[in-house]
C-alpha cells in the first residue's frame, strides 16, 4: 500500500513544474495557452506516475463464506 501524500506530491509537483514551464514558453513565445497545456499535461502525468508507482490495488484471495459452504467465485469448498 502507498503512502497517499506521496500520490499528491505526484500531481502537485506535475502541475507546478509542467504549469512553470508552459508558464516559461508562453513569456518567451508571447502567447497565453501554454500554461493551460502545461498544467493540464502535469496533472496527466502525475497521475501516470501515481499508477505507475503504486499500481493496481493488491487482489484479496477467495474466502469461503461461512453460511452457504462455497467461496466467492460459486465453487464448494470440500
């Protein structure tokens, strides 16, 4: 299991670099829609650095269900 600040971390830093940068092109280039792009793009790979980092959650085993006899997936325990 992953520490959820550090997922946040992911995304804020994404954000704040990626913004800083389309910050830095739109003051070079004179336009006003890269820090929009910069951001958006941070947010996205922040987020592809969270699943990438901390995956899909763990799968938890098949357990019989005490009342009817068979587990999760309808098979009977024996």
């Amino acid at each position: 299991m992953g520490d959820p600040w550090q997922a946040f971390g992911y995304v804020t830093a994404g954000v704040l670099v990626y913004g800083f940068i389309g910050w830095l092109l739109d003051r070079w280039w004179g336009t006003t829609f890269m820090v929009a792009i910069g951001i958006l793009a941070g947010a996205g790979l922040g987020i592809y650095m969270t699943f990438g980092r901390f995956g899909r959650p763990p799968e938890t085993p098949a357990t019989p269900d005490s009342t009817t006899g068979t587990s999760e997936t309808g098979r009977t325990e024996e």
